[in-house]
C-alpha cells in the first residue's frame, strides 16, 4: 500500500477536525436550540415533540413573562451591577498591576504573594464573614452592596494585566517622566493605551462572569425589586412548575443580552490571550 502525500495527508487532518469540530459544536448547541424553540410552544407541544419545531410559532409566552413578572426592572438591575462592578474591577485590577510593575520591591513582592493566596480561596468560604460584614454596613439586599462583593473579582484582573504589563517598553515610562509626566498621567496617557488588548480581555470575562453570577445575588438579595436577572430565571420556577415553555421564554430574555456581548466581542477574547501569551 502507497503511503499518503503529505499534501493529502495534511487535507485528510483538516477534513477530520473539521468534522470534529462541528460535531461538538452541533452537542453544544442542542441545549440552546433546545430553549429558545420550546420558548415558542405550549405546554402540549413541548410534550408531544421536545426537539421538533412548533406546529404554531408563538410568542405568547415572552407576553405573558413579561407581564407577570418585574423583567425590565430585573434587567436594569443586571445592567447596573454589571457595568459597574466591571469597570471597578478593571480600574483597581490595571492600576494595582501599575503599581506593581512601576515600584519592584521586597512589599510589592509581599503584596503580589498576598493576593495570590487570597485568589485562591474558595468564595464559598467566604459567604459568611462577607454576609456579617454587609449586614453590619447595612448593605444586604442592596445593589451597591452587591457591586462591592464583586470588587474581589479584582484579583483576578489584577493577574491578568499584571503579566501583560511586564513586558511593556519601560523606556517609554522613563521617558515620560523625564519630560514631567506624573504617575497617574503615565497610567492614563500611555500604560492603558499600550495594553488595550488585555483590558478587552478582561472585559469580556468579567461582564460574563458578572451577569450570570447566581451564588451571590441569591445570598444577598431578597427583595422582588433588587433581583437581577439570572436571579429572576431562578425564582421563576416555582411559578412556571407547570408551564415549562414560559420558564425557557425567560431564561431566552436572559440569554440574550450576554450572548450578543460575546459575539461581538469574541475576536478581543482571541485577539487579548494571544497578544498575553506573546507578552509573557
């Protein structure tokens, strides 16, 4: 038997991961394909034909979603933890990284330690001295309180930038500051800037991250008016026990959102690791 061409051999490999590669794709869409067409049947034919497309389409489900439950005031709430949760957590994540990067010494190296252990624990051990301590600050069953609970999330920027941040030109900085750049205008003109890449990164995983978050928001969020939205999908259940497709309506409504922000921002996700991976 003649053995295969390379150039065969390289087509044969592109076919097979080719048919791989859609294979997992097609069992990872089921879910999804799933829920957004049982979103548009009655409870009969959901049970008649789960996978099979509706007899009638029917957006009689988001009416009556949206009419018996808070979802515009669940959604804005949502919004308003998200934006500014991410945005906190980006700017003390990029200028703890400046920080560290800019003074190297023996307290930045005890600092960086320090919130490597911290990064590793475990949020569910925390649960309880946080709940103590927004109790105590009155700040259970508030958004705000919510938004200082995912200013821990930090951390996780902070490590990320921070190896970005290594392999930065340092002429550049010293330059600045040779022409009379303060720290903070060095941060603002020049470092966040050179790192764009990474900062959409973070972004994206942090938004992510944040607004499908479901731990927190049921620990800490009691009333109907501050639940976000993943939260509202949770508590739906009891009411939609009986009418499933009106329960796969509002897990859609709250799908949605995150799956538009990842499709628009996927290539910054592929585009921030890699540009990472080069830096260090």
């Amino acid at each position: 038997m003649n053995k295969l061409k390379p150039s065969t051999r390289a087509k044969i490999g592109v076919w097979v991961r080719t048919i791989l590669i859609n294979a997992v794709a097609i069992i990872m869409a089921l879910p999804l394909y799933y829920i957004i067409v049982n979103s548009f049947k009655t409870s009969i034919d959901m049970a008649k034909s789960p996978f099979g497309l509706p007899e009638t389409w029917s957006i009689q489900n988001y009416i009556d979603t949206f009419a018996n439950l808070p979802i515009a005031r669940s959604f804005l709430n949502s919004l308003i933890v998200t934006v500014v949760a991410v945005f906190l957590q980006l700017f003390i994540g990029s200028l703890a990284a400046y920080g560290m990067i800019l003074r190297k010494s023996w307290f930045t190296a005890g600092v960086g330690a320090v919130l490597m252990i911290a990064f590793c624990i475990p949020l569910q051990a925390t649960l309880i001295p946080q709940y103590r301590m927004e109790a105590n600050l009155h700040l259970v069953n508030t958004l705000w309180g919510l938004i200082a609970l995912y200013l821990v999330n930090s951390i996780f920027c902070y490590f990320l930038i921070v190896g970005y941040m290594r392999k930065l030109p340092m002429e550049v900085l010293e330059a600045a500051r040779i022409d009379g750049a303060g720290p903070f205008k060095i941060y603002y003109k020049i470092v966040l800037p050179m790192i764009t890449p990474i900062l959409a990164t973070v972004v994206v995983f942090q938004t992510l991250s944040t607004w499908n978050d479901f731990l927190q928001p049921n620990v800490f969020l009691s009333s109907t008016d501050n639940r976000t939205i993943i939260l509202q999908v949770f508590n739906s259940m009891s009411q939609f026990t009986t009418n499933w497709p009106a329960f796969m309506a509002i897990t859609v409504i709250a799908l949605v959102p995150v799956f538009v922000f990842f499709i628009f921002c996927q290539k910054w996700i592929v585009s921030g690791l890699v540009a990472g991976s080069v830096k260090g």
